[in-house]
C-alpha cells in the first residue's frame, strides 16, 4: 500500500508486509528528509528507525514506491533520491 501526501510539508509512505517506507518533508526548502524504514509488527509505534541498518529494504522499498507514483502538476511531491 502507498501513500503520497502534498499536506504536512509532503509525505510518501509504501507497506510491504510488516515493513513501512516514510519519507517527510518532500516539500521543504532544504530538501526531503532521510528515508525511514520501520517494521510495525514489532514497532507499531514507529520508534525505531531501521534505515541505518538495513540500506537494502530501504533501496528495495523505494524502487517499489517510485514505480507505484506517478507524476502530478496539481499536488507534486518529488520522492528525491
């Protein structure tokens, strides 16, 4: 399931079984904020950040989200790198 939000400074999230993607301030002036990577069987609350450690679902994730979007002149929110 992916999201893409231009609200709250722009937001994209994508979930793949227990792990979720999120992404935050797409739209900021300096640039989108680091990719997040959370497993919320074990963390519903989203406390822990696995990004660091696990750079591959994050690579993997992220190619999933980019080919689930598409472009949108209304609302555009640009995934970054």
């Amino acid at each position: 399931m992916a999201w893409v939000f231009a609200e709250y400074g722009g937001q994209a999230a994508l979930q793949q079984g227990p792990l979720k993607l999120v992404r935050r301030n797409l739209l900021a002036k300096g640039g989108p904020g680091p990719w997040e990577l959370y497993d919320i069987e074990a963390d519903p609350g989203e406390e822990r950040d696995l990004a660091a450690s696990r750079p591959e679902e994050v690579r993997r994730l992220a190619t999933v989200l980019r080919g689930e979007t598409a472009e949108n002149r209304v609302f555009p929110v640009p995934l970054g790198k």
